[in-house]
C-alpha cells in the first residue's frame, strides 16, 4: 500500500533529512538519559555539547551497579513486576470474556454499542477524580500500602483496554467455526477456549502488553496509595530529588530502568500499537 | 446466528460489569457524598451542604490552574495533531530504512511520564544543562528553563508534545496507509498542487481518524499530572501547577477530601462535556 | 602494609583500653572511631543483654541517602545500634515534599506503619495536639539509655524540641540561618576604596543592615573579583519552589517587621498573627517591605537561584562566585570540604544584618531606631527525630534516637557537612562559650579561622537578646506550603510583593478557618509564650 510517487532526487535528500530530524528528536531524551546514567557523576554537566560516549568521555556502569545493588531499587522493581502482571491478569480474565461476549451475543436491554462505550468510558475518568475515594476505601479494607490495592486499581483502569479491543479482534473472527463446534456438541464455554481464543490470541497478547505497560507507568496511585512496602519504581523514581537537589546521576539512571520495560513491549507490539491505543477506532 | 440468544453471554460479561460497578461508579459515588462533608481524618465528618462547591467560585487558585490547564490542553493537543500529521504525510511514501525510523519513533508513547519529566529535568538544566551548553556556545545565551513560568510551561509542553506527537503520527500514518491508491490518480492527472491534493482529497478522507487522535489526546490531556510533578512540581510558582495536581495537593497533602472531591467533580463535568461533543461520533465506531 | 601496621596498632591501643577502661570503641560505616563510657552508652548496651532482640523499627527521614544531610547518620551507626541492641534498623527516606503528607497520612490512618520520624520542627504543633508522639521526660532520666543533655541547648532551640515544659524531641540537628561572607574578598583594600568611590561610605565587615549588605552585594554582582575569568555574583539564594524556599524570607524579614519588646504582646515580638484574634500579619508594611527588599537583593544574585535548591545555591558560593549567601550551618561545615569547596580559610560569619527600621503596628507607621533591630533565628527543620504513639516498640526508638544525640556522635556530626547537622549545643562551641575543642575541630578537617567565625556566628544567632517566633501550630506544614508558594510567584515575577503576601493571607485565613479559629488561636499563643 502507501502512495508511490515519483519525485525529483533533490526533494527526497530534503525529506530524508527532515525524517532524521524527526527521528533524533523522538529519542533524543532517551539517548541523554542513557549517556548521563553512564556519565561519573562530577562529570555530569562538565561535558559539553551532545556528549558522545567514548569520544567525549568513558563512559562507566558505576552508578547502574550503584543503582542496582540497592534494596530500595530492587523491591520496588519487583513490586512493579508484580503489580503489572498481576493487574493485567486480572484485566485479561474479566475483559476478554466479556469482550466475546460482546462481539458474539445480543444484548437487549442495553444495546452492544452502548455497553462497549460504557466500558470505554472509564478511560475518560481522569485519575484525580477517584483517586480520594479509593484512598478512603483502602483505608477503611486495610489495604493501604499493599501491592492488592494497586494491582485492583490498575485492572480497572486498563480493563476497558481489554474488553474493547479483544471485542474486536473476536468480531474479525468467523462466526462459522464456533456455530459449527456447537453443532458438534461444544459447550460455549468450550467454544470459546478451544476455538476462538486461540484464534484471537496475537492480539490478546499485544492487549496484554499494553495492559502491563499502562499499569507499569501509572504514578498517580501508586504515589498515592502506597507508602513503604507496595511502593513502585515510578515513585521510587520520585526519591532521586533530596533535600540538596537533584542526583542527575541516580535519577538518569533509574528513568531509564524505568522506561526500559515499556517501551521494549511497545517494540515488540508494534503492529497492534495504533488499534490498542484508539480501543480499536482506527485499524493500524 | 444460533449464538445470539443465550443466557450464557452473562456469565461473560457480568464479572465485568460487576467490577466497574464497585471500582468506578461506587468511588464516583463516595466522592459525590464527601464533597457535601467537610472531612477531617481522625474526626468526625461534617456535613456542609453546598459549601465546597460554592468554595469553587471563589478559589483563585482553582482559576489559576483552571486557566493552565485549558490553555495548556488547547495548545498541546493541537500541535501534537498537526505536527502527528506533518510527520505522517513525510513518511506516507517508499523509503529506505522506514521500519527502522517507524520503530524509533514508537518509542516515546510507551516512556513512564514520571521518567520523563525527570529526564526533562537534567535536559533543561540550566547550568550546563544540553540544551542550554548548546544555546551558549552557538549564541551565547540561556533559557531560563525551569526558573520562569512561562519557560517553564514551554518545558513542559515540549515534553508532553515529544512523547504524544509520535501516537497521533501513528495512528495518523494507519489512516493514511489505508486509502486507495486510486484516488490520488485522477488528482495527478489534473496535476494539482500537493497543497490541493491534501486539502481536497487527502485531508477529507483521513478526517475521521483525525477526529478520533483529537478525541483521545484531549480527554488523555486532561489527566496530566506525572510529567509536572516531577518535572516543575507546579512551580515556579504556582506557574505551571495544573487541575490534577491541584486537586491532588488538596486532597492528599492536606486532607482536604471534601473540597478536593468538589474539584474532582468540576474537572469531571468539563471533560464530559467535551466527550459529549464527540459523543455521536465516538458510538458509531462501535456500531 | 601501612594499613595492616596501623590496623593491628589501632587493635593493641583499642584492647588496652578496653581493659583498663572498660571503655566501648565503636566504629561507623566510614570506619572512624569514637570511644564511650559506660555511662554514656547507658545500661542496655553495657550490661550486652541485647533486649531488643528481634526487634525492627521503621524510622522516616527525609531522603538524602547514606551520605545525606539527616538521613546519613543514621546509616552511618546503623550496624553498630544494631549489633549493640539486637535490634533491626529499618530506614525509610522520603522526599522532602512528601514526608510531612506521607507520615501524616500513617498517623491520621492509624496504620502505625512507622515507630519514629525525623521531623521539621514547624510539625510538631500538628504532632502534640494530636498525641501522636510520645513524650520523653521520662526516658530522658532514665540510665538504660545512651546519655543526651536537654541542658546543653540553648532556650532558642529547646523551644522547637518541647512542647510547654514537656521534650518530645532528641537532640539532633539544630537550625538557624546565618550570614556567610567572604572575608578574603570584603577586606580587600582596593574593593574597599573603590565602594567608598562609588556609594560615598566605607562599608562594615560584615555588614550591619540589610542596606547596607544590599550595597556591597550589588558593587560586587556582574564582574570578575576572583580573578577566574567568569563574572561573578553579590549574593546567592536557594528560591525553588517546594525546597525550603521560604525561610529565606522569614530570616531576612524579622527585622523589617518585629517590634522588640519586654514580652510578647498584640504588638510586640510577634511575626506571624496577631496572637489577639488570628489575623495574618503576613501582609502588613514590614513584610511587604521585607519581600521588596528580597526582590531587589534577589537581583545582586544569579538569575537562576529561583529554580535552585539548597545543594545548587550553597555549590556556587563554595566555588567562590558569591560573596554572600546566608543558610543553614551545613554551608560552615561543607566550605571545610575541599572537594566542593574553593574557599576553606576565607569563610566569614555573622549573625544576620538588621534594619534601622522597622513597622510598628502599634502606631502604623515605620520608625527608626537608634540601633539595627537585630533577631536571631531558628529558622528551617532542625530536624530531630520523635517517637509515634502508634510504634509498638517506643523503648528501642527512643535509644537509637539517643544514642544520635550523645555528645560524641552529635559532634561528630557537626563536624561534618555531608550530615546535615548543625551546631547549636554547649558542646558544639569553642570555649568561653561552650566546652568543645578547637583542635578538635582542626583535627576533623576545619580550618582554624573558619571554625572560629562559624561557632561564633551561631552562638551569637543562638544567643541573640532577641529570637524571632516560629511558626509551629497545626497545620504548621500547610502554612509555610502556602508561604514557600506564593514567595515563589513574587521571586519569578508573577505578582508583586504586595500581591503574593496578600495571597498567603488569604490562604492562612482559608487554613485557619478549616482547623478552626478558636483552637488555632489556642496553641498559636501557648507556642508563642502569649500571656492574656
């Protein structure tokens, strides 16, 4: 697909060059972090201009073994890891059944359109809205601070991923291979597993990675709700500003920890990225 | 179809439903009550009527961040959207490498913002800072990034537009991707003008997919609170302390829940408004 | 080789005294010494029963790290306490932004996750009237534990420690910002003779008045006095907005605005409300004069420092491009570490400058006096730790809170930049004033002059005839938020002196009318010493 069109060579050289500025831009931020993490930390603002490792310093993984042989970074990596596999699990478990059943069954009472949209709207909840009630309502089940709370948040709030997207990747299936198990006997419930699951399942699991990185990322309630033991990277991330001002060293070092495991899922989902994060609206 | 009819479909979809039921629209409803209360924790709550709500009116810090957060909304999504669009058009032909430059610039969209803002804050450091040491050499001058409102509202704007200009690029560039060759044929034949191909056959066609970026920039805008915390935390001043952060101050640093719920409910009322305005646009999709 | 030989020496000496004395020797994380008696150490260690076997507490600080400023001592003598009492040490740093909201959220939830904090003592009026924290006048006599002197405080301090009559605090860090110049650069003949060219006086050093050090900060700001090819500055502030910004202004303003008196009164010796009926003085003429002032001084300095932390602003005066800058004791302390600091040996110190005049509320007018008015300070945290009543375990806090405040390590401490304790105690100061050593202090890296300066600068601070009040009624964080805040938006040039202190009037009357008038008033003059 695409538009071919023929062009004059000096066009194109100009469109090459704009497309590696755009390119240098988009992970500019990325690269600093990288190089300043790899960076002595007296030697963080002495070198000048785009400081190329190896060319304009040695570069050491001083503060990357810092970072890591530290308790704090390594439980909070482990409560992210938890948190995000667990919450997408649970967004997985309740999101693709209903999901099918709404690219499948008839709703009356309320239209299948409007039940997709009511999942849907919870994404247009912003955070800051129930972040006080669910705080009071942690309080008051004892879950503050505990890695139950944020994974049940964090399910909720990527569920509508789950169920919108897995929708339509049942709908995309034929209809015609469930029918047919049905006559031979299936269950429904088997039908669904054996059948139509399987088929559906790449794009399951590129909603579930998208689950496990919105859930990774989240801040708000993580910051909100956990204090010491339930803490997660991100707002262990948080910490790198002390009393003195900013440890660039630390903090380069643990945002690039951080951003590392989203963003090499979203390399790995490409495909599915542009139908996961419009719920399906527009086909990538 | 034989499918369509069955009792089962609930035991599918009522575990869902029943989860948003009790994580959403239960604390949607715990907050309605709260705002009514003036809650202290440890104390008992008082109820106050309509007290938090007229306090709206006249809380000038809610204009200030009100005022933010608007304009902010206004100017990040729509130069995401165009710039998303720009981008899109240079890469909507053959070229060497474009896989390549396609998944470098996913990159961004999947970054914590949190992370980010804190990368932005060794990037705009002012001392010596890359940008700045830049700046110096080539002109010998400094942005006072992070120390004046306004420079610190650029800051945080510019990282907001790098890590979302690469989502609507995407979803920009699958649109894009999915019109017929065959319509651009007759235009070549009449030898339009690029200008004139985009403006009457390009743009026309990709208008919904345009229409669905906006949508979903503008409610996700809505939300920011990680790249200000911990790029400015709301300074310098209050310059750049937006609705959420607001909110979240007023909430869970002072305890204030009563009143924090009441501006929980403002920012609600306005993002549904903008919702609805797409509301038609968005039920069809889901047709 | 050399190692070894020192080593095996260090463990012969150790071992004779151990005999001879049976003195206790121990040893921090950076592998320095410091030898006890029994009776410093109190019972529970001496006696090796190790009662708190098993044990773990949770301690909050604000983060810093292992080398931090608060949080560092505390894993300094980390496995020492540990190994002495059996129990385990569980430190838990906080942002300084978040600390005060997160501990507040544990004690107002009851989650008792925490059994002590490191706290800023603008807390502690929140912490009492609350009972969250435990009082300490019964363990403080008690010999099973390591031995601190409530005495060796001076009045100023013990103030931010007590609560009445009652401690609640374990000595630890203790605050106040003084002046910090450069002696080397203000004695300079010639400098001297050409400020006297321009302005048409022959300044003091250090200087007197606030005007006055405003002249000599604005003759040196924009060129090259130290001779390092860049153009330097007159003054250097940390402004940032959530960074303790805002003590800054409360130093500088007293001053401006407070009416010595005999005693504290509607009109005299008060700062921040009007100890009659709450109303915030925060926008009356001294301070807006006070915040004016600030702004212009504000401009003798590097444009930067609006977005600067404490490290960043105290980081240029000790690379030598300031000539002044006035903070916390950490600044006398880390100028001795020649790592980060250019200017050991040419450090001044002063009491803060005062203003001839002043606003009397009384009269509503400004009058000038014969004198400067002068105050002293206890301006910042003088961050100390207290003990939660939800802590199931308040006996092995308390010791690990004491053992920090023992006379050896206290002093050790402050002998130290990096750990964010400042002198304030008897035995912190050189004699006649206290009971500390200056080869001592020569031996732990100071440089003699600058010790001298420095101890006497806060003894003076300290000591001064008069101190201005602190703020510590609850709600006290959400006060100085509201300060810190609304000075930040006059520093960046969003609003006008005038207008930023009446927003912060506005806010403290919204805070004050949400706790309640009549029991903010309450502990407002209970704190205040306000007698009806």
């Amino acid at each position: 697909m695409g538009v071919v069109r023929k062009k004059s060579t000096p066009l194109t050289v100009v469109r090459y060059i704009l497309v590696l500025v755009v390119v240098a831009w988009a992970i500019f931020l990325i690269y600093w972090g990288v190089v300043t993490s790899l960076k002595p930390p007296a030697e963080t603002f002495t070198i000048t201009g785009i400081s190329i490792p190896f060319l304009q310093f040695q570069p050491t993984l001083e503060n990357w073994r810092t970072e890591l042989s530290t308790r704090e970074s390594r439980f909070t990596l482990a409560n992210s890891v938890v948190v995000a596999v667990l919450a997408t699990l649970v967004a997985m478990l309740l999101g693709v059944p209903a999901g099918y059943a709404l690219a499948r069954f008839q709703f009356r009472r309320m239209k299948n359109r409007d039940l997709t949209v009511w999942f849907l709207s919870q994404r247009v909840l912003p955070p800051v809205v129930v972040v006080i009630p669910f705080f009071l309502l942690m309080r008051t089940l004892k879950l503050l601070d505990t890695q139950l709370a944020l994974i049940l948040l964090n399910a909720t709030f990527t569920l509508p991923f789950a169920v919108v997207i897995s929708r339509q990747a049942f709908q995309e299936l034929p209809a015609e291979l469930e029918e047919a198990a049905a006559v031979d006997g299936c269950s429904d419930f088997t039908a669904f597993f054996r059948i139509a699951f399987p088929l559906a399942a790449p794009t399951l699991v590129a909603v579930a990675a998208i689950c496990v990185a919105f859930t990774w990322n989240e801040f708000l309630f993580a910051l909100a709700l956990t204090s010491l033991k339930a803490k997660t990277f991100p707002v262990y991330l948080a910490g790198a500003e002390d009393t003195r001002g900013v440890q660039f060293w630390f903090m380069a070092t643990r945002a690039i920890l951080a951003l590392g495991p989203p963003t090499v899922l979203a390399l790995l989902i490409q495909r599915y990225i542009v139908r996961g994060l419009t719920f399906g609206a527009v086909k990538g | 179809m034989s499918l369509k009819n069955r009792s089962i479909k609930y035991a599918f979809i009522l575990p869902g439903i029943f989860w948003v039921l009790a994580f959403t629209i239960f604390p949607l409803f715990y907050s309605f009550s709260l705002s009514f209360f003036r809650v202290r924790l440890g104390k008992p709550a008082r109820f106050v009527g309509l007290d938090n709500f007229l306090r709206l009116f006249g809380d000038y810090k809610l204009g200030n961040s009100l005022r933010i957060t608007l304009i902010y909304v206004a100017i990040t999504v729509s130069i995401q959207v165009i710039l998303g669009i720009l981008i899109a058009l240079l890469f909507n032909q053959e070229m060497k490498g474009k896989s390549l430059f396609r998944a470098l610039l996913i990159l961004p969209i999947f970054c914590t913002p949190v992370a980010v803002g804190y990368l932005g804050l060794t990037v705009f450091y002012e001392e010596g800072g890359p940008i700045n040491s830049i700046l110096m050499s080539l002109f010998d001058w400094k942005i006072p990034w992070l120390s004046q409102p306004f420079w610190a509202w650029v800051a945080v704007l510019l990282l907001d537009i790098w890590q979302w200009t690469p989502f609507c690029f995407l979803v920009v560039l699958a649109g894009l991707q999915s019109l017929p060759d065959e319509v651009y044929d007759a235009a070549y034949l009449d030898s339009a003008s690029e200008w004139e191909i985009f403006r009457k056959i390009t743009f026309p066609m990709i208008q919904p997919v345009v229409i669905i970026v906006l949508l979903l920039r503008l409610i996700e805008s809505f939300k920011i609170f990680d790249v200000v915390y911990s790029l400015t935390g709301g300074g310098p001043g209050t310059a750049t302390e937006v609705y959420s952060l607001y909110t979240y101050r007023t909430g869970l640093k002072f305890f204030d829940f009563g009143y924090a719920s009441a501006l929980g409910y403002l920012l609600l009322a306005m993002v549904m408004v903008i919702v609805n305005l797409f509301f038609r646009r968005v039920r069809q999709v889901y047709e | 080789m050399k190692r070894f030989l020192f080593l095996s020496v260090g463990m012969v000496v150790l071992l004779c005294f151990s005999v001879v004395y049976a003195d206790m020797t121990l040893t921090n994380a950076s592998g320095e010494s410091i030898t006890f008696t029994d009776e410093e150490l109190g019972t529970i260690i001496t006696s090796g029963e190790k009662p708190f076997e098993g044990v773990t507490i949770t301690i909050t600080v604000n983060q810093g790290g292992p080398k931090g400023g608060i949080s560092g001592p505390l894993y300094e003598w980390r496995d020492v306490w540990e190994q002495l009492t059996g129990a385990k040490l569980n430190i838990v740093e906080i942002p300084y932004a978040e600390h005060y909201p997160k501990v507040m959220t544990d004690l107002l939830t009851g989650t008792g996750q925490y059994d002590g904090f490191m706290i800023g003592s603008d807390w502690m009026g929140e912490l009492v009237a609350g009972e969250y924290i435990v009082p300490l006048d019964e363990y403080v006599k008690d010999p099973r534990f390591p031995k601190w002197d409530p005495d060796s405080l001076p009045p100023s301090i013990r103030t931010l420690y007590t609560w009445g009559d009652t401690w609640y605090g374990v000595l630890n860090d203790c605050d106040g910002q003084i002046l910090y110049y450069r002696k080397d650069i203000l004695n300079n003949p010639d400098y001297k003779a050409k400020f006297k060219e321009k302005y048409g006086y022959e300044y003091n050093v250090p200087p007197k008045t606030w005007n006055e050090l405003y002249d000599i900060s604005e003759f040196f700001n924009g060129w090259d006095w130290n001779n390092d090819g860049e153009a330097d500055s007159g003054i250097v502030m940390h402004l940032k907005v959530g960074a303790q910004g805002m003590y800054h202004y409360a130093s500088l303003s007293a001053p401006f605005c407070i009416m010595p008196g005999e005693k504290v009164d509607k009109y005299h010796n008060v700062y921040w409300f009007d100890p009659e009926d709450m109303t915030p003085l925060i926008n009356s003429e001294g301070h807006v004069k006070a915040l004016e002032f600030q702004l212009k001084l504000a401009k003798t300095g590097p444009d930067a420092q609006v977005a600067w932390s404490l490290g960043e602003a105290w980081d240029y005066f000790l690379r030598g491009k300031a000539v002044f800058t006035f903070s916390w004791g950490d600044v006398g302390s880390l100028v001795q570490d020649e790592a980060r600091s250019k200017i050991k040996g040419l450090l001044g110190c002063s009491i803060l400058p005062g203003s001839y005049e002043v606003y009397d509320r009384q009269q509503g007018k400004f009058i000038t006096m014969d004198t400067p008015n002068v105050w002293g300070n206890t301006t910042g945290g003088s961050w100390h730790g207290v003990i939660s009543t939800l802590s199931k375990n308040p006996e092995a806090v308390y010791h690990l809170l004491a053992f920090h405040g023992t006379n050896k390590i206290s002093l050790w401490n402050v002998q130290r930049g990096w750990t964010g304790v400042d002198p304030g105690a008897k035995f912190h100061f050189l004699p006649p004033y206290g009971t500390a050593s200056l080869d001592d202090y020569v031996a732990n890296g100071f440089h003699p002059e600058d010790a001298k300066e420095y101890l006497k600068a806060y003894y003076d601070n300290f000591f001064a005839p008069n101190i201005a009040p602190y703020l510590r009624i609850p709600g006290g964080n959400e006060y100085w938020v509201a300060l810190d805040r609304h000075l930040s938006e006059a520093y960046t040039g969003q609003l006008s002196a005038k207008e930023a202190l009446d927003r912060v009037a506005k806010d403290w009357e919204d805070i004050t009318n949400r706790y309640g008038r009549d029991e903010q008033l309450e502990v407002y003059q209970e704190s205040i010493g306000y007698a009806k």
